[in-house]
C-alpha cells in the first residue's frame, strides 16, 4: 500500500499542532523538512519506531496514521462550513481538519460493523432541479415526521445515519459543519451556541447534505437557508401563526420556545414569506439591537438541549459484547476513550438504529 501523508497533516492541525510541535515533542529525531515530506506523501516514515512517535505524539495509533491508504483522506471541495466572513482561514482549515478526523475515526470504528438506520438522508444530483423547500417538505415526509415543531432533531438525524458530534470550536464566529464523503455523512456544532442556533445550524447542515452532496452551488448558503427555514418551520403550519398572531417580541419569544428556533430565525421566516416588510424588519432589529438581544436572545435557557446517542450507543453495544474500552479505543484510532467528542457521549444512548 502506498503511503497518504493527508492524514497525518490534518489530525496535526486539528491538534492545533504546529510542524515545529511536532517535531519537538518526538525530540528532534525527525526534521520539519521529513515531516514536510511525510505530510506531502513524498516520502513515508523510515521506520515503525517514528511512526509510533507520531501516533503517540497526536493521540491516534498507526492503524489511523496508515488509513490514508484505504480510506478517502481530508477532502476540502466537500465540506461545508456556517461561518461569519470574518473568521480567518487558519481557524476554518483546522475547524475543517476536525472535522476529517471525527470521519476517519467513525470509518475506523464501524469498519466489518453492519449498521441499519431507521432512515436515510437523501441526495439530489442538481439542486437547480429541486427548489430547497420543497427538498426540505420531501425529507419530512420520508421520514414520517409529525406535524409541528421538529423535537429532538438530532435524534431525527441520527436516525438517518448522520454522525453528529458537539464541541466547542474555540469561537464563536463558526457555528457548524458538514460533510459526506463515503456512507457516513458528519455534522459538527459548536457547543458555544445556544440551543436554538445549534438547531438551526444542523438543519442548514442537513440541507447542505441533502442538496450539495453531488454538485455544488454558487448559492449554497442561501439554499441551506431556506432548506432549514421550511425544514424547521413548514409554510403551511407556521404562516397561519405568523399571520394571525403578529410579530410583537413577546409573540415571537412564546414561538420561539414552542418551535425551538431563535427570534430573529422566526421573524425572518416570516419576512420571507412575505407577512413583513422592509420597514418593520429594520424596526425589529433596532429593538433588539436596543435590547442588546442580537448576539444573545432571551429565552434560549427554556429549549431543550439535544445531545448525540449514535456513537455511544454502538460504543455500549460494543462494551455489552465484552469489549474494553481500550478495544474500541483502538477499533477507532484513539490512544485514549476518554475526551473524544466522538465516542464519549451521554450515557442515556438509544437512538432508533438496529446494530446487527
């Protein structure tokens, strides 16, 4: 097998490792040079004895740092990114290695697993065929969602295989990513958003997808908008609420806790469907902005959080068959269970998926 140096170089900088890092924590016995040409796949580890080096220095095992050869390595042109314009590039591209490294560590683990999801997330080949709400009505309705607000959407999207993993970026100014590269697609959310935009963020993410998997789109972010507005709050039953009910900020905090979506989400939902105008929207953020309620909302403490089962679930199961959890550590690539955003979830797992 031939040796792909991506990994290595993205678990380095999800680390937040730099090549000078690197090469002092394994004590000079390699050069930035030879890292720079491992990482390159210009060359391969000498010996077995550096390459353990580098496995123990990054907290994965060789088996992770060699499945580069079989496994599809970091692939930027695929992920998607909900980000503010001002983050730099250095923090997305490590935001972005994260997220590759959570994928590996998941096609490790699950590698001769058969894995059944109750549902699956389907993929339009041209979004410029499917308008985004009526992508957002179809994914709803395969899923026999109810009526109303969506409960519990990270259930939902595990339930359809999605690997969904909550940490904390290390900013603000990033809320979430996405990624389909094989049969597992990722979703990452940054932990320091609240609850409501976490929600809105992953189905922006799902939207991402379910319609920019194969071809991508000069209008993506719009698309993956409006795909979680509909997602989230269906024209049919919301319109009928935002229409009769007015859009006074005490109404919009009480839809706010029922539908689990932030104020201005709602306000602008209903902006777009066309029940406020240019004039009451600046008026709506002038009072918010008065309120200093533009960067954090009241009300977000009373939506519930959602928390990802997927991975510990199949990690209990494993334990159940008399596993250690040094045995999935290592069926993952980890040198260490615990602290891994990925398998160390909440104890109370049980998603709707069949482990077979």
């Amino acid at each position: 097998m031939t040796w792909n140096g991506d990994i290595l170089r993205m678990t380095r900088r999800a680390a937040g490792k730099t090549q000078e890092d690197l090469v002092e924590a394994l004590g000079g016995r390699i050069t930035q040079a030879a890292l720079s040409r491992y990482e390159s796949s210009l060359r391969e580890p000498e010996s077995e004895e550096i390459l353990e080096d580098l496995a123990a220095a990054l907290g994965v095992t060789t088996r992770y740092l060699r499945a580069g050869e079989t496994t599809s390595p970091m692939i930027s042109s695929t992920a998607h990114m909900r980000r503010q314009k001002t983050v730099s590039p250095a923090v997305w591209k490590d935001l972005e290695a994260q997220l590759n490294v959570h994928r590996v560590h998941w096609s490790l683990l699950v590698e001769g697993i058969d894995i059944a999801p109750q549902h699956q997330i389907p993929a339009f080949e041209d979004p410029s065929d499917t308008a985004p709400e009526d992508a957002a009505t179809f994914v709803r309705e395969k899923w026999r969602m109810p009526l109303g607000p969506v409960e519990n959407l990270v259930g939902w999207l595990e339930a359809a295989g999605a690997i969904v993993v909550i940490e904390d970026y290390g900013t603000d100014r990033v809320d979430g990513m996405s990624q389909w590269v094989g049969p597992w697609p990722v979703i990452s959310l940054n932990s320091r958003a609240p609850a409501d935009r976490r929600r809105l963020t992953a189905a922006h993410e799902l939207g991402h997808l379910v319609l920019h998997n194969a071809t991508p789109s000069l209008d993506a972010e719009d698309e993956a908008n409006r795909f979680a507005a509909e997602f989230l709050m269906p024209t049919v039953e919301i319109r009928p609420l935002l229409k009769t009910g007015g859009l006074s900020l005490g109404r919009l905090t009480d839809l706010k806790v029922e539908w689990g979506v932030s104020m201005q989400a709602i306000f602008e939902r209903a902006y777009r469907l066309g029940l406020a105008n240019s004039d009451e929207r600046r008026r709506f953020y002038q009072a918010l902005n008065a309120r200093r309620w533009k960067k954090v909302e009241p009300y977000s403490e009373h939506i519930p959080e959602e928390k990802p089962r997927f991975a510990r679930h199949l990690v209990d199961a494993l334990l159940a068959r008399g596993l250690t959890q040094a045995d999935v550590a290592e069926m993952a690539g980890l040198t260490d269970f615990h602290g891994s955003p990925l398998l160390d979830g909440p104890e109370d797992s049980r998603p709707r998926l069949t482990l077979v």
